[in-house]
C-alpha cells in the first residue's frame, strides 16, 4: 500500500462567492495566494512526488506550494458541473426545488445538468490511483478528494458525511494495489 496526500487548491474569486467553479479554469484570487502561503505541509509530504490537477487554480496551488515542476494529471480534474458552473448551488436548490432535492438523493448518481456524476469522477481517478507507484501529494479539488474518502469512507454521498472534511488540510489515505483507497488520518497538518 502506498500512501497519498491530497490537498485542495487554494480559493478563486468564485469559490469566495460561493460559485460552482467544476472544470471552469478559474485562477486563485489574491487571498486564495495568500492562503496557500500560510501552508505548511505535514512532514511526510517532503518526500512525496507532487502531481497536480492541470487547472490553473491547482497548478499555481502546487507552485506556490514549492512543487512548480509537479506533473498534471489529467484523471484528477475536477468534477464537471456542466451547465451549472459559474453558478451558486443555493440558487440551483431553490430553482429546481424538488427536482433538485430527488437528483442530490441519488447520490453517486447525482448529476449536474450537462456534466458528470461523482461516480463517473471516482471511475477515472479509481484507474489514477491503481497506477501508483510511490507515495504521492496530489493537489486537486473538492469532489475528487471527496469521491475518494466517500469510496474509502463506506459513505454513499447522501446525507452528511462520516467526518467534516477541513479544505486547507492535507486528507492522507492508503491505497492497495488495485486502487481501493483507505482513510489513514483526515485534516492533517
């Protein structure tokens, strides 16, 4: 088993604002830089490969971060919102209402119109992680990182999740040779 890292970039102008960002190449905002600044990975981190999502908001994460030659991978990209990105997902909710409250029940099915289920996000980067070949710091985003705890969790993605996820942290888990991941400790710093 090896051991991965994953960090979520740092925060845009539209994650401020509370807007659905998914494969929309948002660059970080100045307070997303000078978050990431403030970062200091865990120990173990030192000697792992970086590798990172290829959106600019993740590659400069990975720069800022000391890692500016990490390699981009594109099975880590976020997960696409399609139609919905650049929107708040409150103002989604209270237009679909129901239609929206049944979609997000059916959890791993769950999709965004025009984009992609989390199901679909964990089946890529399921055949990411079974290529592994040394522990690895992936700076990626919220609904990769999620696909794989939920995996690793037992969690099926509807109602809370089993631990609140801290996005500035470093979430550390194992994975086995076939790419199933584990949880190895959450909200590392």
């Amino acid at each position: 088993m090896l051991l991965l890292a994953m960090l979520r970039h740092g925060d845009t102008a539209w994650s401020a604002e509370g807007r659905i960002q998914g494969r929309s190449d948002v660059p970080l905002s100045d307070a997303g830089r000078l978050g990431v600044q403030g970062v200091r990975l865990p120990k173990l981190c030192a000697e792992m490969r970086s590798i990172t999502s290829p959106l600019a908001r993740c590659v400069e994460t990975a720069a800022l971060l000391g890692a500016p030659q990490a390699v981009r991978e594109p099975r880590i990209v976020e997960m696409s919102w399609g139609d919905w990105e650049g929107r708040r997902l409150a103002d989604i909710r209270a237009e679909l209402g129901s239609a929206m409250a049944k979609n997000e029940a059916r959890g791993w099915d769950f999709r965004p119109e025009g984009g992609e289920s989390p199901r679909e996000v964990l089946a890529r980067v399921r055949s990411w992680l079974a290529e592994l070949s040394a522990p690895t710091l992936a700076i990626t985003h919220r609904g990769v990182i999620r696909a794989i705890y939920a995996t690793a969790a037992g969690w099926d993605l509807r109602g809370k999740p089993p631990a609140k996820l801290d996005w500035t942290a470093v979430q550390l888990f194992r994975v086995a040779d076939d790419g199933t991941p584990a949880i190895e400790r959450l909200n590392l710093r």
